[in-house]
C-alpha cells in the first residue's frame, strides 16, 4: 500500500505556477465545485474545460463549506481524497481548496486565464462580485453545458432509492421553508413527531439566518439549513439561490414542500422541479387579501372576517389552487395584533391536517 500523499496544492503555489505558464505563453484554465462523488459528467466536463486551455486547476469546496452548501451527509469524501481522486484525472493538472461559499477569492489569487463554470448556471448566474472582478482581470467565462442524465444529486437519489435500509422505510419526505418566527412549522414538525403526520421531515431552509423556524428545527436535531437568498430585491430570489434550493431539495429527496411563512417567490427550477408538490398556508380567505400583511389589508378594509387557506404553490402570487379554507371573525374592537393572532390560531390546526391528508395519498 503507498503512503498518504497530499494531492492539494496551495493557491501560493498555483498564482506562481500560473506566471510560469504564462511566460511560456500557455493559458491556464481554472473552474470550482464540490466534487464528491466524481461521475462521468465530471469527467467529460473537466475534459472539455482543460481542452481550451493549456493546464487545469480545479478548486473544490473544503469539507465545511460543501456541508453548509449541500447540507448534512455532504460532502460524501473529504476534501484530502477528492483532490486524490481529481489528480488522477488525465484532464486535471493541480487542485486547491477554498473555504467560503463561493470562488471569489480564489480566482482573484489565481487570476485564470479562462474560468468555466458547468451545470445549469449561466453568465447571469454569477454573481456580480465574481464577473466583475474576471472583467478586472481579464478572465474569460465559459460556460459549459451540462451532461444529460449525469449528476450528483441523480446518483445520491438512486443511490439512496436503491437503498432500504434507512431507518424510517419509505415515508413520504417533507421539506418546510419558512422565514420568520416559525409557529407554522413548528405545528407540522409536532405532528410528525406526535404521527399525526405520517412522514418525515427531510429538510428545513430559511433564506433568515437567524429566524425562529431554524432555530426550532435545530434544537429539534434535524437538518435545517440557511441558504442565502442573493442579492435581487427583497421578496426575489437571485438565480443561483433558486438553484441552491433546488439542489438542496433535490438532495433532500423531498416528496412535499411545505411553505410556512416563506417570504421569498418561488420559482425558476424550485416550481418546475417540484410543482404540484409545494403548499402554501397564507393569512387570508384567498382572493382576497394576497401579497404581504393580509390581516391588516382584512382590518383596513372593513371586512367582518378573514381567515387562512391552504393552496399549492403556481407562478403568481397566492393565486395557486385552494385545497381549503377556515374562517375567523373580526370583531369591531379588534386590534390588527387581536385579528393576526386569531388567524395565526386557526392556520396552526388546519395546516397540520391538510398536510397529513396529503401525505397519507402520496
Ligand atoms: C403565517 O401567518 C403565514 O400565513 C404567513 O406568514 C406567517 C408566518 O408565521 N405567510 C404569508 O403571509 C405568505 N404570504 P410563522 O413564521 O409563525 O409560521
């Protein structure tokens, strides 16, 4: 048996490497991912990107930041093999690892002469920060297509398919989004946990940090994640956050989305992956009173009751079908406080039930 060899290179050396290669008038080509379960789409995309260049590095995620992106059970090797694995690759010259969520930083120390990035990103979904500083640089970007059928999220899904020895069996597998304080899926994580609810949760994300319902889940013991909504107006989320959640979705290998308070639209891959499968519970008897703070838009105009309802999730804004509905009064000496509590009652029953239904068809 040979001895440990440490295959990652340190950026130090690769910045000097890269001098090296362009005294010699040789480009060198850089690109980033996970890379933890090395598939055939890896390797023909790693081919091709060392293809328009003169030499390939590849940054890969440390093992800490691939958890946080990918969330619990990722990265499937450490960041020591998965630089082994990738040297051994006749298309890849050198491997660093960097520790934060994106590249930025590594690019700037390396300063490629052509970045690719592969998948289903786009130039658009780079952030600003990241193509700003290759125009700086003069970096050229290539985005490379990705190979059908060939992903690390499919093969985790067949993997974990083909598996039946995971200690819950086959039941259904609900991931909850919430933003804020956390009541709603608070009430489906009891009713799991009490098996009102025949399922489990699978995942819980918040694109708020530091909000009631990942704090909740935490404490709970179960894999709750923060995944950074991007920069675009508040209620958006950036292109490359709609591909996050996807992926962590996808990972997760969710049956039923649950949106509990989740104050972000959610479309783009999200809704084409999962429509169908994602509910909403929203403070008002929809129509009426859509969009945010709908018990105050009930109190302001003058309505005699509101209530909740449960719809699945479409491409507009609570406008998707109505699965149901429960009413509650407003009282004329009631404060917007009195009538948001009231509601807040009423969705803490209803939610649990609807999903159970649900649940118990799927
Ligand atoms: C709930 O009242 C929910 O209906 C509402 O946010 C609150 C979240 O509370 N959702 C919307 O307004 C969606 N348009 P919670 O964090 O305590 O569950």
């Amino acid at each position: 048996m040979s001895a440990e060899v440490d295959y990652r290179s340190s950026l130090a050396e690769v910045a000097e490497w890269r001098e090296q290669l362009e005294a010699q008038g040789q480009k060198l080509v850089l690109t980033n991912g996970v890379f933890d379960l090395l598939h055939a789409g890896h390797v023909r995309y790693l081919k091709e990107a060392r293809a328009l260049g003169d030499a390939l590095v590849v940054a890969i995620n440390s093992d800490e930041s691939v958890t946080e992106l990918k969330g619990p059970g990722r990265p499937v090797y450490t960041e020591q093999d998965r630089a082994e694995i990738l040297c051994a690759l006749e298309a890849v010259d050198r491997v660093v690892v960097f520790g934060e969520k994106r590249a930025t930083a590594t690019i700037e120390a390396i300063q490629p002469h052509i970045y690719t990035k592969g998948g289903d990103y786009t130039a658009d979904s780079l952030i600003d920060e990241e193509r700003e500083l290759m125009e700086r640089l003069g970096t050229e970007i290539r985005i490379l297509s990705l190979v059908a059928g060939r992903s690390t999220s499919a093969t985790l899904s067949r993997q974990a398919m083909s598996d039946d020895s995971t200690a819950s069996g086959n039941k259904p597998r609900i991931a909850l989004l919430g933003s804020g304080t956390g009541s709603n899926s608070r009430a489906i994580i009891e009713a799991v946990q009490s098996g009102q609810i025949d399922a489990e949760i699978a995942l819980v994300a918040s694109d708020v940090a530091d909000c009631g319902v990942l704090t909740y889940a935490k404490e709970q013991g179960l894999p709750a994640i923060h995944i950074e909504p991007g920069t675009e107006k508040r209620g958006r989320l950036t292109d490359a956050a709609c591909k996050e959640y996807t992926d962590k979705l996808k990972a997760a290998r969710v049956d039923l989305i649950c949106l509990c308070g989740f104050m972000r639209i959610v479309r783009g891959p999200i809704l084409s992956t999962f429509e169908g499968r994602i509910l909403n519970i929203h403070p008002s008897l929809l129509p009426l009173f859509p969009g945010v703070d709908a018990w105050q838009q009930a109190v302001d105009a003058g309505a005699t009751e509101t209530g909740c309802t449960v719809h699945y999730v479409d491409s507009g804004i609570d406008t998707g079908e109505i699965i149901r509905q429960s009413k509650v009064p407003i009282h004329p000496d009631d404060t917007v406080a009195a009538v948001k509590a009231r509601i807040n009652d009423a969705e803490l029953v209803m939610y649990p039930e609807v999903v159970a239904e649900l649940v118990a068809k799927l």
